[in-house]
C-alpha cells in the first residue's frame, strides 16, 4: 500500500470531478493525503468523509506572480519533506508546474493531469512561451501525464514538452452515471435554455448574450437560464440582461440537477476546455447539447443527432444553432436527449474512468 499526495488548486476539483478516485484509493488500502488551497470548513470536513486528510496550502489561483509562485514551489517541497509520499497527483496548472518541479527536486514518483490549458495558451504569444517553458522543466520526469482531450495532448507533444509514450488521453473525468441520472424529457411549450459555468468571456458568455438579444424578440416560447460565478466582470451586464427580461441569472448553485431536469437543452459556447464535465453530466441526464466545435467539447456530442455544435467565437453560427433547435419538431429533441444518455453510457462512465486511471497509478 501507498501514501499518495494529491496536489489541488481548489476544493471543487477534489470533490466534484474526483471524489470516486479518492474513494477507490482509500478502498485499495492506501494513506490518501490532500493539499488544497484555504476553504470552508465545511469542504474540509465534506473531502475528510471520503477517507483522506486535507492539507490547507497558500496559493494564488490564478496569474503568474513570480515572488508567489516561487513561494508555493517552497510550500510545496516543504510538504513533500513533512509527508513523504510514495506517489503524488497533480490537478491543475499550478500545482502541475510547480508540485512536478518539487517532486522532481525531492525525486517523487508523480502522475499530472492536464485538465485543460487555461488562459495562458490563448491570450498571449509571450505568456504562453513561459507557461511553455515551465511544464518542460517540470513534468518531464513524470511517470505519467493524462489528457481529456488528443488537442491538448497534441500541443504538449508538439512542443516537446513530453513524449507521447508517457502521455495517456482520458474521456475526461467522466460522468457519473448513477448521480447524473436521465430525467424525462421536459413538456413541449417554453424551450428552456441553461447555461452552466464561470460567467467569463473565455466560456463564450458574449457570443451567447448576442444570440439571445436576437432571438428573444422573435420566439416567444424561449427562455434563457445561466447558473455561475463571476470570473470576470459582468455583474452589471448580466443585471441589466435580467432587467430587460432576457435571462434569468440562478448565481452558484451547489446542485444544478434540478436546473439541467428542467432545460431542454444545454448551452456552452465555451473557448476551451479539458472536457466539460457541465456538458458530460447534462448528456448523461438526457439533455440535448450546443456546444464549440472544439476539443473538450465536441467529444460529448455526436453532431446532428444528440446536439449541434457551433464555431468557436462566432456569435453568428452560435445564434444560427440555437434557432435550429427551437425550430425542430419535440420528438426530435426527445430523441437528441435519449442518444446524448447513451453517448455518456457507452462513452464517459466515470468507473471505467477510475479502474483506468487506477490501472496507469500502479503500473
């Protein structure tokens, strides 16, 4: 049996997308430690019922600061030193970068997830260059580096951040199936619109908010539904949509199922991802999807038959697929909403997910 430290910019990542994982380990015998950034001590207590223990690490999620993110490598090895793992597992572009460069210091076995690019490979040539440069000094003694998508594995390969022998592409962290179950399909009347996710222009909130100011004043039976955080700067965008009676805001919501049961479809116009999990679980409830052409997204839809998929960034494809489903018949959006279960059963299993993810930790 192992001790295994599990390294988390937030408690979310943890108890959301890997809460099976965690089990399964604790299952199997193995000391399961997590080192996540300060929370409630509610989430502390909801991640401790899975078996293993939190560890609270300082961490700036977001940016690149240079005095705070040499900072967290130091945190880092000094929680290497205090633990003393067999194996480590990291989450998320910082504890990536930064716990690889530690383990890598203090000669760790450990195992990245690349659960998306983030920012820095879209919004700056210069950024991304340095974002570059720091995964090929860190994760190149890795054991293992796993992928939601082959796009995101092709531009690691491609840079020559790593080799592909040591590369293993997942279908995301799956979804699963027993949580998210299918829900009838709602009654025709009101087509019911959700969005779910960070209300940020990277998940294509304005390309979206163009297509409704577009469609609303023509479709009377049509409404539009978003559940989310702020990440960037749109609280008075969004208030002033809800005061012309164009959206309807829901904030966060710890449990969106009642939301996705009720919707007729669900909308991600999103820029990039690993894989969305929003899109794997309302398929796997049985609702329809519009989302990007884009890896990350377009693997949970089978195009033309459990969804549709629009260019990434056009507001005018976005707004042109939106229409088209309002516009097709309510037995064929029952059928879209029946094939987008099966796509999840046969595709997206969040057991098959963890016996393979187990399976990579102890070869």
């Amino acid at each position: 049996m192992s001790k295994i430290l599990i390294l988390a910019n937030h408690y979310n990542t943890l108890r959301i997308f890997r809460r099976e994982l965690i089990k399964e380990l604790v299952k199997a015998g193995n000391t399961v430690l997590v080192s996540i950034p300060p929370t409630d001590e509610e989430n502390i207590k909801l991640l401790e019922s899975y078996g293993c223990r939190v560890i609270i690490t300082e961490m700036n999620r977001r940016g690149i600061d240079p005095s705070s993110d040499f900072s967290l490598l130091i945190r880092y090895l000094n929680l290497l030193r205090k633990t003393n793992p067999d194996k480590v597992i990291t989450y998320t572009i910082k504890p990536n970068i930064y716990g690889s460069l530690a383990c890598k210091i203090k000669k760790k076995d450990y195992f990245v997830n690349v659960t998306g690019l983030g920012s820095a490979f879209y919004l700056s040539s210069l950024l991304k260059k340095l974002v570059v440069f720091l995964y090929k000094i860190s994760v190149d003694k890795a054991k293992k580096v796993f992928f939601e998508n082959v796009g995101n594995r092709s531009l690691f390969t491609q840079t020559q951040i790593i080799p592909l022998e040591k590369t293993i592409v997942m279908p995301g962290a799956g979804v699963n199936l027993y949580d998210f179950p299918f829900c009838e399909y709602p009654p025709d009347g009101i087509v019911r619109f959700l969005f779910i996710g960070r209300i940020m222009k990277e998940k294509g909130v304005d390309e979206l908010f163009y297509a409704i100011k577009r469609l609303k004043p023509r479709y009377d039976a049509i409404e539009f539904g978003f559940i989310g955080w702020y990440e960037d700067n749109y609280k008075d965008i969004v208030a002033d949509l809800e005061n012309r009676r164009l959206i309807k805001y829901y904030g966060f919501q710890p449990d969106v199922k009642p939301y996705i049961k009720r919707a007729h479809c669900i909308i991600l116009p999103s820029y990039h991802e690993g894989m969305s999990n929003t899109l794997l679980e309302s398929a796997s409830m049985g609702r329809p999807l519009i989302t990007s052409n884009i890896y990350g997204c377009k693997e949970a839809v089978i195009e033309g038959k459990s969804g549709l998929l629009a260019n990434v960034k056009d507001n005018i494809d976005l707004y042109l697929k939106i229409k088209q489903f309002i516009e097709l018949p309510y037995k064929v959006k029952v059928k879209m909403g029946q094939l987008a279960r099966r796509h999840m059963e046969a595709s997206f299993d969040k057991h098959k997910v963890v016996e393979m993810t187990l399976k990579e930790l102890t070869m």
